[in-house]
C-alpha cells in the first residue's frame, strides 16, 4: 500500500492531489477561513437533509480485515463481486468530478476508496464533493485493485459519519510541536504514527503484565483511592476533602496498605494495575498521576519477588516488542536471562573509593563524602539515608542493563522485612535498567512492634519537616496484630517500562493524558 501522506497522483488517473495543505492553528486568520467553509458545507449537507452527526451506523467490516484477506489475492487491474462496508477518517482526497478518491484511516490501517460518478450518480457525487480530510464516511463497493495495484473499494455509496469542522495538520509535516501533541492527544493520534505506536505497546505491556499474574493464579482487586492516611510509600499527597463527612482525604500514593490488608484477610495472591497521585514537581520522569502494578503473594520472599519481576518484564517485553533485546537512546538493551544482582552499600563503596563505608560509618564523615561528590544532606537524615543519597547520585545513572539492586538499608525502607543474616539492611531490592528503576520489591515486615516502630520513626521525621514521611495508620498495624504470612511485595511503574519499551525519553510520551500547566 502506498503512503496515504504522500502528494503523489493515483497511476489510474494521473490526477494531482487536491488536498491541499490544511494550515496551521498558529496562523489564526487562515484557520478561521478553514472553519467557515467546512461550516458551509455542514449547512449544504443539512438543507439536503442529510444528518451530518448520525447515530447507529452499521459498519460490518474493518480496514484491517479487508487488508488481511485481499493482501495477495488480486493482480493490479483485476475486480472482483466482493462488497463489503468499511469506515474511516479521510486522510487524503484527491481529484474532482467524475472521479475521486479517499484515503481511509482506521485503527492506524488506510484502505482507498475511488469514487465514480457513473457508479454513485450524479447526486451522490456532488455530496462527495463537499467532503474534507479529517471527516469520517462509510463506503459500500466492490473490492477492487487498481492499475497502480492499490488495493480499493469501488464504491457504490459513500455515507458521511462525522463532519470535522477544523482541518488536520499540514500532512506533509505533521504535529511536531510537543505541547501541542499533549494538550490535543486526539489530533497527535489522527496524524502521528509514532504516537498510535507508542500507545499500542503501552496496551500491550499492560494485557501482558495482567496475563502472566492471572496465569499464577492472583486476583485483580481494586482498592481506594481516597485515603484517610496517605502511606504505602514515602511522597508528599495531594489532599481533598470529603464535605458530608467533614474529613480530609488523600488520593492514594500507593495501594500497599490496602493489599497487605487483604493478604491478612486470606487473599494470599493480589494484585492491582492502576493510577496512583502524588504531589510533586513534573519532568521527563514524573507525573503527578501514574500507573503503577502492584502485587502481593503470601509464603514468598524477596527471591521469589524477584523471580516475579524478571518473568513480568520478560513476557512483557515479548508480547510488546517481539522479543527480549530493545533499543533505548540508540543502545541495545538485552532483558533476556538472569538479571544482575549487586548490593547497594557494594556498589556505593565503589563509586566513591572507600572500602571502610557503612552503614554504622561515622555521620560527620559520610557527610563531608557527601560533600566532596556534591550530595546534598539534610540534618535529620541518619547514615544509612546519606549512602543512598551517594548510591543515586552517583551510580543508579550508570546501571545500564537490568540490575536488582539489594539490601536497602532501613531507614529508607519502612515497610520491608529486616535482613534475616545481615544487620542495617533489609530484603529488599529495585530493578534498574538504563539507569532508572522500574521496580522494587522486597519481603514484607510482618511484625506489628517493629512496623510500629518503623512509623513512630517516619512520624518523628515528618515532625522534622519531612513533608514526604508516612504517618502512623492504626488501622493497618491492628491488621496486622491479626497475622500477617510471610509474604513478597512487588511495585512495578508502568509508564517508565513502558519508555524503555517504546524507546521514547518523556514520561508525556507514554500518557494519554499527561498533566500540563494551563494554557495561557
């Protein structure tokens, strides 16, 4: 099939494209001219009574089909008695008079439609006439080859669906500016190929990821969004306020809490794939509201956990991209096989040259560390807060083929199980691929004194000014205090897999909708 943006004349007629460039927004007067004759036309369709916005229309066919089954089965020239019913957006027009053609869009497939006034009559052809690029019809005829060999539909009716009052951008260069494309997704997606590609691979990845738990057995469950409590993780919320209850609220920043309840409660494996909130600033890495998986899995451990993750990011990226090696900023990134494992203290120690570093290092010397390498520390964070901040600063960037990286220490992990051979340390892990973390896992703490202890801790450093700490949530340690099992927690972020997969560089890119600042 040829390219549908191409100016190109059809072989069968010679005839040039008429589809002239349809202008852009920015140039205001241009616009306006555009909008009053596609208004024209919608008056000349309704005093024809002609519903230019119909209901229940029956399309019993699809591009992508007709493409399928006819791909091989006609030489050029050749017709067949074949009729079907297909539907689209006109991307291209070309010609006038006794013969036009359409370029038809669905669902990312173009199928052409040739328009003849000895098949339609006379009538017919002057309502084809009227029609614009970016107008939805439906077209009834033959399947046919032309001479050029595009496969077609010689029509016998043409039907308008939708009239589009406001032309598409010029065809030949596309929607290329970026805060255009995220305000107007809905024009991105008519006219950008790579953006209905992006958002295929972002469906597939989530029908993969649901699949690979379903296949282990877990329940998708669904848990609230309105918090009494924010926890789960550590993230500054955003607060709401319930006016017949007369309480605030907070949109969840996790659905840790809720899920770990539900495993007391005998679910033993969960797992929920939905939006999570948190207030905090936007970049190339962040949105106020992202997707996040999230699953739980009594008589499991971190092992297992991580077992979990490499089998979800390796269906995923099979049943997305086709296989388990992809590009990403011009590299090759193979997720196939065992992912690395390093501990975090291990590879701190490494970036900054100093064997003696630890956990139970003296605080005024990992601070100045922290300053010769230009770590920024604060007065309440402890030891083990400082080597992290070295950690990220210094080698999560780096990371580039899939690592879990093990052992955070605990005081940046309040909600994970104590190490069971190793002090400061807990069983936990995060995934990094091309120096960005995509996952973190690790096995539960279960026991309702320390969890107790691990938020007076978060309490007292929210008290400090920590705007991100978690707060004391009475509810989840009564829980608790009924037995949690011995369990393995996992949080995948979608939208960053989903960058890695599709090879784009903004979190924008992966989000429909993305949050943006007004418009001015």
């Amino acid at each position: 099939m040829s390219d549908s943006t191409s100016p190109q004349p059809d072989a069968v007629t010679g005839a040039p494209s008429t589809d002239a460039p349809s202008g852009d927004a920015s140039d205001g007067s241009h616009l306006d001219e555009l909008v009053r004759q596609r208004r024209e036309k919608l008056e000349a369709w309704r005093a024809d009574d002609v519903e230019p916005y119909p209901v229940g229309v029956d399309v019993p066919d699809r591009i992508r089909t007709v493409n399928a089954d006819w791909a091989d089965r006609l030489e050029a020239g050749e017709e067949t008695e074949e009729v079907v019913t297909v539907a689209g957006r006109i991307v291209m027009r070309r010609g006038m008079g006794k013969l036009v053609f359409l370029v038809l869009r669905e669902r990312g497939e173009d199928l052409q439609a040739m328009v003849s006034k000895k098949e339609v009559g006379e009538d017919a052809m002057g309502h084809v006439d009227r029609l614009d690029t970016g107008d939805w019809v439906a077209v009834t005829g033959r399947v046919i080859r032309s001479r050029r060999g595009e496969l077609s539909v010689m029509a016998n009716e043409v039907a308008l669906l939708s009239k589009a009052l406001r032309p598409l951008p010029d065809k030949w260069h596309g929607l290329s500016d970026t805060d255009t494309r995220y305000r107007q997704r809905y024009v991105d997606l008519i006219v950008n190929e790579d953006s209905r590609r992006v958002f295929e691979i972002r469906t597939r990845t989530m029908q993969a990821l649901r699949a690979e738990l379903i296949d282990r057995e877990f329940l998708e469950v669904e848990t609230p969004l309105l918090h009494p409590i924010p926890g789960g993780a550590t993230a500054r919320p955003f607060v709401t306020h319930h006016n017949a209850l007369d309480i605030d609220l907070y949109l969840r920043i996790a659905p840790e809490l809720y899920l770990k309840r539900l495993i007391v409660g005998g679910m033993d494996r969960v797992f929920e794939l939905g939006r999570v909130f948190r207030n905090e600033g936007l970049s190339t890495r962040h949105n106020p509201e992202f997707t996040m998986l999230e699953t739980y899995e009594a008589h499991t451990d971190h092992e297992g956990v991580m077992a979990l993750t490499q089998a979800l990011v390796q269906r995923a990226a099979v049943e997305a991209t086709g296989g388990t090696t992809v590009t990403y900023d011009g590299r090759e990134v193979d997720l196939g096989g065992d992912f690395a494992r390093r501990p975090l203290l291990e590879l701190a120690r490494e970036a900054t040259g100093r064997d003696d570093l630890g956990y139970d290092s003296d605080i005024a010397d990992v601070r100045a560390l922290c300053d010769t390498h230009e770590v920024r520390w604060e007065d309440g964070w402890g030891v083990q807060k400082l080597i992290v901040e070295l950690y990220e600063k210094l080698v999560e960037h780096t990371l580039w083929k899939p690592t879990f990286v093990t052992e955070h220490p605990i005081e940046t992990s309040p909600l994970a199980h104590s190490h069971r051979e190793l002090p400061h340390v807990t069983e936990r892990f995060e995934l990094i691929v091309t120096g960005r973390e995509l996952a973190n896992g690790f096995s539960e703490l279960s026991d309702p004194d320390d969890q107790r202890a691990r938020f007076d801790a978060q309490v007292a450093a929210k008290a400090a000014g920590d705007a991100e700490a978690m707060g004391l949530d009475e509810d989840y340690l009564r829980a608790l205090e009924y037995g949690l099992p011995p369990t393995g927690g996992l949080g995948i972020g979608v939208d960053r897999f989903v960058m890695l997969l599709a090879d784009v560089h903004t979190i924008r890119d992966v989000i429909l909708f993305p949050t943006l600042r007004p418009e001015a």
